[in-house]
C-alpha cells in the first residue's frame, strides 16, 4: 500500500509531493475535502505509535482553541484529528508498515528514500 494524506491548498505538501515524485502508485487524500476516517486515523496511530506523534501543534487552532493550557490525553489527540483536519501533521506517507510524519527535512528525505526503494 502506498497513501499520502495531504492537504491539496498546503504549499508546502504541494512541494513535498513533487519532490517525492509522487506518481499513479500512490493513493491520494486530500484532508480538507475527504476527512480521515476513524479506521485511517487508528491505522496511522497503529503504525506511529501514538497519536501525539501525529497531532499538529503548529496548526492556527491549536492555540485558538486553547489546547496549549491542556494536559492532552492520547484520546484528546485523536479526538482532535478526527474532529479538524488542520491538526493532523502532514503530509503523512504510507508504504507498507512504514509511515512518515510531517514536513521535516529529515522526515522529508527519509521518505524519499522509502519510495525510491519500493
């Protein structure tokens, strides 16, 4: 399996994509216009290891919502994701049992990697 959540309107997912080189291969999902399913978000977590790892905290209603004076639980986390697109760090990149998270160089050019190898 090959699946990319993104959000088409991120000028850095757009970016990262084309630097991927994402082709016909990959499986596409556009967060804003196809929400995340509570079966794709616990596969994510599965494959993460939790669902802090996935939460974004940069996203603009992290602070509007007051979420950064919360003590958040792992069900918060996934709650949140579930409940707004923004939170979830993107793009997520799915091969396989391998997922990258987020828009790091490091995270960026490991997944580069990973799909050259497949």
């Amino acid at each position: 399996m090959k699946k990319i959540y993104f959000l088409k309107s991120c000028s850095t997912c757009q970016r990262i994509l084309k630097e991927w080189g994402v082709d016909d291969s990959f499986e596409l999902q556009n967060i804003k216009t196809e929400s995340i399913t509570e079966e794709q978000l616990d596969q994510m977590i599965k494959l993460a290891g939790s669902a802090e790892a996935l939460f974004s905290r940069v996203a603009m209603k992290y602070r509007a919502w007051g979420l950064n004076e919360k003590e958040l639980s792992e069900a918060d986390y996934r709650k949140y994701i579930l409940e707004e697109y923004t939170f979830l760090k993107r793009p997520v990149l799915i091969i396989d049992n391998d997922i990258f998270i987020g828009n790091s160089k490091k995270n960026v050019a490991a997944a580069l990697e990973r799909i050259q190898n497949s």
